[in-house]
C-alpha cells in the first residue's frame, strides 16, 4: 500500500473499516539491513510491534527471540488467550532509531504498532488533516 | 474440482506430455492427473519441509530456554542490566549494549537457526503481564499459540 508521506508524517490509509486510520512506516534493521513496513496505529494493542509470524521468520528474527519465560500472554478484545513470540530488534520510525520488542502469533496478519512503540515517540494525531506525525527533537 | 490456470514455458510442457502419457496413456484425462499428482508431490514436500523446521526450531528454542532458565538467577545477580545471547545451549557472552550482543552472536552463532538475546532484568521476571492485542485483532480469525 502507497502511503503519501512527508518528512516524519503519514497519510491516514483507508482499508476496511468505516474511516481512514493512522499508519506509519517502520524501518526493522536486522544485522544491518533495512525492511519497510507499514504499521496501523492501534493504541488497543499494549505491546510495540506486531507482525505477521512468516515475516518474523523471514526476518530472521527468531535468531534475536528473549527467553520464552518473558513472553506476554495476550487476550484479544473476543477473549481468546494467545502467546505472543518476541524478538528484540533495532527500528528505525523518521530519523529516530531505538530498540523495541517485536511480537507474533500464529495466524496474525496484521501489522500494528502499540503503546509500546508509542512510549519511544511523540505522535501527533491530526485527525483533521488526516495525517500521523512524529515529533522529533523537542 | 477446481481449474487453475498457469504458464509454463515450452521445454516443460513437452516434458510433461512426454512423462504423462507415458505414465497415464494417451487419454484425455493423462496431462490432469500428472498435473495433479505434480502438484500434490510439491505441497506434501513443501509441508513436510515447513514442519521439519518448526520441529527443528521447536528443539533448539527449547534447549536455550531451558539452559537459560538454569542460569537466569546466576545473571540477574551478576550482570544486571546487560544484555545476554545464548545459542546451541550455550551462553555466547554478556554485552552491555544490544549492538555488542549482536555482534558477539554473530561471531560465535553465525548461523544458528535459533538464539536468544537478551536484556537481563534487574530482579527475576515473573511472566509478563496479560496483555491486549487491540480492536483490530479481534476481526482476525486466530488458529491458535505460537
């Protein structure tokens, strides 16, 4: 997907549901190399980053997991309880450049930053202009 | 039944007429069943595959948990606030940054299929909290833990 964007902000995208809903672009550097992906805003999801399970193996992330005793137990809003594999890497959200936990489950196919990922940024939501920004340096 | 369509260049397709009525005969039916017999020979392999490394993943996850779980008091007490990496049941080294870890890993561990790497928490973790996955996943169809 196509995501207008300038210097640290992101256009609103328009998918499935009744609005257009915040996204932004997330550099997961892994032993040096870069992938781009796009991430929905989801502030009903506590964790930072969560991804598909074939792209973490794909990123070869399972080689940076944390120890499986460290890894949350999470419940979707229907309920259901599900273990969520981790893996720490570098990311990159503008120019900001940090290290976050990156979450999966079997069968996930959505890609979501969470508060997590929120704590390390200022994000400015401007639902007026349809844009999410990231504030740098102030 | 369903009918999939797709291209293939000259050279198979003469191959596979070749193989299929020699196999099946010179009936209608002969190129249908070698294509299906093709492509049920690659998704079984293709399965088997996927489950082999998930069997061999789930075998080298368990023994660096394990062997971490039997040092983990030992690192909380000496190395608190550094950041570990064990692979193959081994501990690779203690770093006090994230990017010191990583290049100890890859120089002990280059390709090892499964590591750990870690923050060593200042006093034991119990399991984390319960977490939210948010409104979204709740439209997704979950098949199950990881």
């Amino acid at each position: 997907m196509e995501v207008k964007r300038s210097e640290n902000c992101w256009d609103y995208v328009s998918g499935n549901l009744r609005r257009p809903y915040p996204v932004l672009d997330v550099l997961i550097i892994v032993d040096g190399i870069a992938n781009q992906f796009l991430f929905e805003l989801d502030t009903g999801y506590d964790g930072s980053l969560l991804l598909p399970l074939h792209l973490f193996y794909e990123l070869r992330l399972n080689e940076f997991e944390i120890p499986r005793k460290y890894w949350a137990t999470a419940e979707t809003v229907t309920g259901k309880k599900i273990i969520l594999r981790t893996a720490i890497a570098e990311v990159q959200v503008g120019s900001l450049r940090f290290e976050t936990e990156i979450e999966t489950y079997e069968g996930n196919n959505l890609f979501l930053a969470g508060l997590g990922l929120i704590d390390e940024l200022k994000v400015l939501l401007d639902g007026v202009g349809k844009r999410l920004c990231i504030i740098e340096n102030t | 039944m369903v009918i999939i369509k797709a291209e293939i260049d000259e050279d198979l397709k003469r191959k596979l007429w070749e193989k299929a009525f020699k196999k099946f005969g010179y009936s209608k039916g002969a190129l249908s069943k070698a294509i299906r017999e093709a492509i049920e020979k690659w998704v079984q392999e293709e399965f088997k595959q996927t489950d082999e490394f998930a069997m061999k993943m789930e075998r080298l996850r368990d023994l660096n948990n394990t062997f971490f779980e039997k040092i983990e008091s030992e690192l909380i007490e000496k190395y608190p606030g550094m950041y570990g990496a064990i692979a193959k049941g081994k501990l690779l080294g203690i770093a006090k940054s994230f990017h010191e870890i990583v290049k100890i890993a890859n120089e002990k561990a280059p390709n090892e299929p499964h590591r750990l790497i870690f923050k060593i928490p200042d006093k034991a973790k119990k399991h984390k909290k319960r977490g939210k996955l948010g409104w979204r996943s709740s439209v997704v169809k979950i098949v199950g833990t990881t």
